[in-house]
C-alpha cells in the first residue's frame, strides 16, 4: 500500500489526503502549527507530524520522521515553501503543485498532456487550477489549433481566505502575456498559446475566456460533442455565472461542493470564421486533486494513462462513460 | 404517512424537500416554472406539479390537484406570493416562512418559543432566519434578561443570487428600531428587545451582535455553559469569521454545507457589568429547517416538544448529548 | 446660445449638464421625479421641468415645454426609455446615449471615427463607454490593424447603485461573440474586432485586455508614443488596479474624480509575434461626456473636427499639447 | 508661521498636507520611498525629506534634517512606524494619529472633547476615525446620557488599497467590548460606553449604531435639533446607504469627495423607551483633518477653543452658522 504524506493542511492539502484515503493509499500528514481546521483530521486519527517541534497536539514524530514513513509526499505548502522543504526530500518521491517553479522539479505533470512521462518519476510538479483547465480543454482540440489567446479572470482568494483582497478593484497582470501560456508549454510545448489575466474581487472560482484559431475546420457542435465527450469536462446549460454552477454543486451533495471537473458554459460554445470561442469555469479549490492523484499512480508505475485516469474518477464520483476514455 | 407538499424549489423550498424525505415525510414538490435546478428533482423523481400551466417538463397535475394530494404545504415562494397563493388552500394545513406577514396565518412558530401553541394547528408561519437564531438564544437565558439589543449585520443575497447588490457600500434599515425585535415577539411575548440592522456585501451569513442587559447575576463561564448544553446552537473556538465558520462546515461534509446550529464565537461570550455580550452566526439559507420540520411534527399532533426536537436533530445530523433536550 | 435640454439627471445626465454649463450652452433639465440628488440642480437654478405632472417641487412646465425650449436634447433616461420618450422630440435635435439600439436614430457617433458624418446631423447615439474606449484607441492604429480581440471586464453597476449585484460571482455574457464588436463597426465599419465580455463585483471601471493582430510592424515604443500622442488616452505607468487610478483622479482633484480619459497601463503595452497587447481602463461614468460635447457641436454646424476636440478638451481640463489634435 | 511636517504620504498624509497648505501652514514632507502619486507633491514643489536615504528624486535632506525644519511633524506612517520614529523626534512638536497607542503620547486630542487640554502641548495624539465621530455626536448630548453603546460596521480598506480582504466575509472583533470605547474614554473619561465591532467588505466608510441609555428626556426632535446644530456633524435626508451619502460629496464637487463631517441619518434619528437611537457614517479616511488642524492651532498657544473649530470649518468650507459654535 503506497503511503502518501500531505504537507500542509490547507485547501489542497486536505483534499489530497480525501482522495488518497478513498483511492486506496495510506496517508500521513505533516503540518508546521496547529489551527482549528486540523481538528478533523485528529478526529479521524491520521497519523500527524510536525514540522515546528511542539505544536501543542499529538505527533507522531518531526518532519524527518514523516518523510522516512511516506513513498510520496505531496508538498501542499504556501508558494514557495516546498522549495524550503526540499532538502529534507531524501529517498522519497514528491509531488509539488503548480504554484511552484517548474525548475524545481524539472518535470510538469498533467494528466492529458503527458501522463507516460510521469511513469515511475521520482520527482513531479503537478501544474496549476489554471492550467490543469487548459490542458484539459485544449489537448482534445490539438490537430485543430493554430494558436490559442485566453484571458484569465481569476479568483483573488479562496473562500474561507479574509485576509486578501481587492474588495472594489480589478487588478491586471502587468505582465503581458501573463505565465500561463508559457506553464501549458512545461506540459505540451507545442502549442501555441498566449494569455493575460486579471484578478478581480470574487472567491468562488476562475474564469477563462477561450479564443482559438482554427488550422482545421470544425462546427460549433463538433466543438460541443468533444467536449461532452471529454472526461473531466462538464458542458453545463442553463447556468449564468460562477454562483449558479457552484450552487449546482451544492445540490449535487458534492463533499465540500467541490468541482474537479471543467465546467464549459455550453451557450458561450461557438464557432465563427475560423475561430472557436467558449468560456470556462476553474474551481481552483479542487480541480488539480484528479492529476495528483494520477500523478502519485504514475510514480508508481502505473502504465496504462486511461485505465489511470478513469479509475480516478470513479473514486472521485466524477466518471464519464467509459469510452470517453482514450 | 404525511405528504408534504413544497412550494417552490429556491433556497428553502429544496432543503425542506431533502429534511422531510430524511424526517420520513412524503413530499410533493410545485413550482411556478422550470429552470435546471429541478433536474436533481426530476432525477429524483419527486411527484412535480406545476403553478402556472405547461412548464416544459412532465408533471402529475396542476396546483389544485397538488393541493388535494398534500397533508401539509410548505410555501417557500419569495414574499408575499404565499399571501396570493392563499385562495387555493383549502383542506391542507399551511405552513409559510418568516418574510411573509405574522397576520397572514395569525400565528407565527419558533419550536424553543412556542412548540406546544403549534400542536394540531392549520396554519403556521415559521420565524425568519433572523428571528429564529434569536429564539434560539434568548430563551434559554430568559430569567436572566432584562432587556436586550441586538445589531443585525445582514447578507444581502443568497450565495447563488447574482441580481442583488449592494457591491461596495452599507446599507442601513432607516426604520429604527428595526422590525426584527417585534418579530421575535410575535413567538416570546415577554422578551423586551430592539433591534437595529444593515445590509452588507456579503452572501454567506448574518452575523448578530448581542448585548443583553441581565436581572440576574451570570458569569461569563455560565453564559457559554448554556449555550453549549442548548440544541441547535454550536460554540466554535479559534474562527474568525463567518467565512472560515462556513469552511469548517465544507470540511465536515455537511450537504451544501449547512449550517442549522447558531454558531457563537466562543471568544466573543463575555459578561461585564450587568451585561452579557456575544456575537453569533446565522446560517441564512438552512437555520429554518429544523423548526420548519418541528412545525410539522406539531400541526399533526406531536405533543412531546422536546421529543420531536430531537428527533429532528438526530435526522439532520446535529444533535447534542439527550440531556440538552428538555 | 445654444440651449442643451437634458433629460435625466443621474450618472450621465448630470454629467452632461456641468460640461455643458462649461461648454457655454445653456441647460435645461427634466425629470420624471424628485430625488435629493436633483438638490443641487434646484440651488444653482437651472429651469427644471417635469415629465410626469407635480413632482414636488417648482418647475417651469412640462415635458412638452421643455421640449419646446431646447435646441437639443440629450436623452439620458435609463435603457430603453429615450425610445419612449421620441414621440416628444418633434422639432428638436437629438441625442440618445449608447445603451440605446442603433436603429433609433440609425446614425451612431463617436468624434475619433465619424465626427464629419455628424455635421449638422438632427439624430445621434453616442455610442456607449466601452466603444468609446475602443474607438479612441483603435482608431490611431487603424492602418495596422489585421483584427482585433477584446476581453472586457465589466464593472456591474455604478459607485451610487445598491441595488444591483454580484456580490461574489463571475457573470459572463454567453452570447459569443458578444454585441461590443457589432457596436463598434456602426461607427467604424472596416475594422475586423472580436469581444467577449463578464461582468465582476465591482463598481469603479471597466477594463479591456486588448489583443490586436498586426498587418504592419510596429514596435512597443511605437504603441507607447502613437498612445501618448492621442488626445483622451492617458498612459500611466506605477499603477496597479482600477483602484489605484482612480485615487490618482481623486488626488488630482478632477470634479466626482472623473477621468473622461481612456486610461492605459504603460507596463501592459507589449508587441510580440506579430501581435500587439494592452490592457486599458474605462471610466465608465464619465468617458462619454466629451464626445456627447463634440457631438453638440457637430450637429450645430461646426465642420472642424480637431477643433471641435480640442475645444472640448480644453474646456474639460484634458487637452494634450495642440499637436496631437490632428 | 507654522511649519508642518507631514510624514509619510498616503491617505492621511496628503489630506493634512492639503489642509495644512489651505490653513496657512507652511508644509514639508518627509517618506521613505517613491511611489507614483508623490507625483503630485513633487509638481506642487513641496520640500520633501526622505527617511532611508536615496529613495530616486531630489531630496531636501534627511529626517534629521527635516525635523530640524519643522515646528512641529504629524506623523501619518501606518500603525507602530510613529513610534520606531520617536527618536528622531527632539526639539519639535509632535501628533500622531489614532492608530497609535495613547502612551505613545500620554495625551489623546479631539477637538470637542478637550481641546482646552491640548493648548501649548509637545505631544499629542488625534484619536481615529471612530472615535473622532463618537466625540463629536456624543458630547453635545453628554447630559443626557446615561450610557451608550456602538457597534461599529468597519469598511476594510481603504479604496486605493487592493491588498487587503475580505472579499466575502463578515470579521468580527472578537475582543468584546472592543477597544473604541476605552479609546473614547482616553478624551472623555466620564461616558460610560461599550463599543462592539465588525469588518465587512466595503471601502467606502464606517457606519456606527448608536443606542444611547438616557438619563434626561428628550424627544427625537430634540436630538435631531441637536445635531442639526453641532459643526461637523451633517444631518441627511433621502440617503440610503454609505454610497450614496459619498455620491452626494462627489457631487458637491468635494476634493477626493471627502467628508470630514460625521454623516447622520435623518431618518434613523429616534427616541423611544428611554432611549436614543441613530445611525451615522463615518468618512475614515477624510474625518480627522479638521481635528488635527485644531491641534496643531492649539499646540501653538490658539486658546479660543470654538474659534480655532470655526475658523478649521471655514477654512475646510464645512462652516455652519456662526451661533453653533460655542
């Protein structure tokens, strides 16, 4: 049994270690303080470590002694932390997340994109919410796209977060174009892709508004079929903005209303000289936990990327028919 | 078995259908037109009966023929449309919700205030969310109270609800004091209380600052005794907001994470110079099921108060220790 | 003297009135009722006249009166209400702003575009704030433009307005490609543009992320110095947000802070590949009422356009050396 | 005459070199770095000092050089910096602003609590936003109170700031009573008051309400009489919320649109069982500048407390009839 170590028990980190106990791994956890939220993980007796000596809760022992139990750790720590954490990594896998450089594993991660370079990987960097959509969206499309312009309008913190703004403001990224494009490029590097983004006052998801030029025909009902045909795509109808399709996950029953999928508004879905044009959601609290979880499969060897991936989701409760996947 | 008929499927009338279907209840659902949060219904295949001729969707008939079938109709439709719907209830009992008027059923419910004045009615409104947190409150520290005021810091919208502002401002209710003190007198008579409120950006929660002058002598330590041997209020330590008290309901896998509890931070108990303070928070969107269910349980004869309050929680999830029940 | 009637006295309305006050017309104004704002409109003693009978306060007659006194109207009633209110305007020059369709006058006007087809003109729109914004920016490029893609952000209602929302959601428009392309080519034809839009949880701007394909090199220093150069286009560098630039307009002591410029972020201006990139901010309140001016003037007769722009910009406190008005 | 030294230059900083330049005071300035909107200082040819050496524009000297200029320096760095700048200040007059702790000084000013206090001081402190407002609404009324008690709905930031949250939130403070009171007290000991306090997502302003326990009577007329004839304090009718009340600055033409007055509400003036009641804004970032004008008028030997306020409000143009002053 693989024995997976969540540093870090924030928004990722508590949702790596829910989906590894429902795939079947063994986990640990290792945190450097104590807050209420770790009360649910006492109460379901994880075995927890400490990063910071006395920590005033149990342990099962310091951050050396984490890494020595764990096959894999998954560094789910603040921007970068992880690359603190990494002179401790000794014989053990790590997985970090995509708010860390790609040069500090030299190996991004995703899952449509280049889930066989994973394979038996001892070090990978799963890439970011925003990217995990692009690929996602993107890798289906590949044969017709002649180049690709997205503008990211992104959440500025997560819900529980009240220490972050703006409260009244959109914020651009000067930068133009913006990281995104290039971080698709750590995993499929031939496409091309330029992005922008701003950050604007809302908690509950991103949102990413697709241009693509065509080098091939299709129809905006091609477009639409591929999607629904997509594992980890949802085309979603009737929906008018990022509230309504949370909502919708609320009402799923979805454990923390969590949404891992791509939620693709199917009335933005249109084609038009050449040019394809659809607007998706990202919500970012939970959309890279399928692509770690595959990730930690690849590292272990786990050859065949759709079997990966498809048992992935039905742990997750997310499967679409089997033939989507291929 | 009791077939309760829901009316209208928002915020309310959806987890009424959920607690009465846990609660054992027949259930019966009629709306006014479709929109895709019903799909979940239809999936469910909950008997749907339409308001106002064909709707799009297959339905067993139209509001008369719901009415005939239904032992009780829940009326969750936005204010003052109950009060039209009226004409059509006829050899049902009624239950409304807290934004309709007292004088529309003559009798207004808070099962803490006046569960046994429910018993074998016809017609009952249920408190709002407001007025409910304060019952809930209040009555347990009722020989101590002398007078009481409270500042209501009010959501504006529901989460979903991407209508209603404001965006960037504070919106006071001019009428002072406000109507949620004589609200909460329609149920307890005898509690002398002002209310004051406004209205913020913000969709998650109320948020109610409490200062009660007392007639009795209490510590600080008894005030947070009551609170936490009293049902259906929960006293969280180490939050900060109502952001990271809603969080805490995610991580616990609460369906939409609701919240029915008041939860008091339990820093803000204090009592100082003949005054008892604190500051709780109002789930906006679920606080009402619980008395809604009690109601129901009353209108059909359910004597034992405190039996059918806890058999509520204990349906919901959010019982406490048995001996909290009297 | 030319009299200017303006109808409505909100965002827009009492814009107009100062700058036309400023521009040497005489004012009149009607309204439909009495609000505190009209307070200030009622000290400096401009004849008031009403278009739904006794309003409360003195005026100098009715709708048909002001109608009969004016030399021009200009119609800034709420959407769709100029439409309305047409069969008055017999006799009388008008204007109608851009939330109203092309069709009801069938002649849209914007001075960097078609200021000469507004000559002597009895009907215009004045196209809305974010095709302003385009037009004055696209227009000085147009020689190497191959096509244009815009993302707008969309403020959601006004700094004043409570009552519209979100409050935490992203609000896409689902009409791909959405309607601000189509609007600009009323004005400017042979432009070939692409927008899609969203609406965030803001009040103090809109802001576009502007791709433009180039058919003619050009280099970032040359984007930079054709902006600077431009008349109502502000290139600000050190900033960071709406919220930033708006304080800069506060700080500058500009009346309500307006800022009838378009203003630029000089670290987004980037040519690459072929492409050019900006991102730009639209006071939305304000950004209109220069060209509303010019276009009083056009259709009074005056054939110059540059002098027509540049008289309106010195008037408004925004002129740019004399050179660049050519 | 006076020489003032402004240190730092952000929201209050700039307000008090503005009003200081306007009341006749000679002004410098000292700040620790370049950023954009010193652009405007530098344009109005202000002595600036820089605090950290070269900081990339023409400087006048150091701190030391800088204190050595000035009469007497009011420090506007943010919370804690004032007193890591204590050092450096010998020989020269010094005020802080409410941020700070009362110790820091040994002495809190505001104008209508203990001007008299103030008259030839070395050191003063001018108490906050909050308790600037709760003095001046307070005091005229202080032989009829018995006790008050506030909550305080707190905006988060200001509007430049987009750093700062919650987006979606409400903060409480969960220290109950919370500080404004001992800080109202720090003026004027004989109130007896308790303060509860709360952040929501707003920047515009403060909103405070008000129950005052009465040991006289008086009727709602009186108490809107009251303030109706108290400088600073401005009684409104027809508002709604804090975006209108600065809506309505804005259109006055107001610099920045600020408001040094306290805003009531006319509407929520009332008086009922013994008890006062009202709700007011509080304008944070523009409330105290009069008040330390008045200082620094007393500092300097000014003994006519009501002529010093009159002659700040003439000077602000917020001047009420002669008669209210005294």
């Amino acid at each position: 049994m693989i024995k997976v170590g969540v540093v870090g028990y924030g928004t990722i980190g508590k949702r790596i270690v829910d989906a590894s106990v429902d795939s079947g791994f063994d986990v640990a956890i290792a945190v450097r303080r104590y807050t209420p939220k770790l009360d649910i993980a006492i109460e379901r007796k994880f075995p927890l470590y400490s990063m910071a000596g006395d920590i005033g809760i149990e342990t099962q022992g310091d951050f050396e002694d984490f890494v020595r139990e764990c096959d894999v750790v998954v560094d789910c720590t603040p921007k970068n932390i992880p690359a603190e954490n990494f002179s401790y990594y000794k014989n053990v896998k790590v997985i970090v997340e995509g708010g860390e450089k790609h040069s500090l594993t030299g190996f991004s991660f995703s899952s449509f994109g280049n889930y066989e370079e994973g394979v038996n990987r001892e070090r990978a960097r799963v890439v970011s919410c925003n990217t995990t959509s692009l690929v996602r969206t993107l890798i289906p499309l590949k044969e017709y796209i002649d180049n690709v312009f997205v503008t990211l309008i992104r959440r500025s913190v997560d819900p529980w977060d009240v220490k972050g703004g703006p409260i009244n403001a959109i914020v651009p990224v000067l930068k133009v174009p913006s990281h995104h494009g290039p971080d698709l490029n750590t995993v499929v590097p031939d496409i091309s892709i330029r992005t922008m983004a701003v950050k604007v006052p809302t908690t509950l998801a991103h949102l990413h508004v697709v241009r693509v030029k065509l080098k091939k025909n299709m129809t905006k009902e091609d477009l639409k079929y591929i999607f629904e045909n997509t594992p980890r795509i949802r085309v979603l109808s009737g929906y008018k903005s990022t509230a309504d399709i949370i909502e919708h996950f609320r009402d799923l029953g979805r454990k923390r209303y969590d949404m891992p999928e791509v939620a693709v508004f199917e009335e933005s879905i249109n084609v038009e000289s050449g040019k394809a044009y659809w607007i998706h959601v990202v919500h970012q609290e939970s959309i890279v936990i399928p692509e770690n979880i595959d990730c930690i499969k690849a590292m272990f060897g786990e050859k065949d990327k759709w079997k990966a991936i498809y048992e992935t989701d039905k742990t997750l409760g997310i499967e679409k028919k089997k033939e989507c996947y291929r």
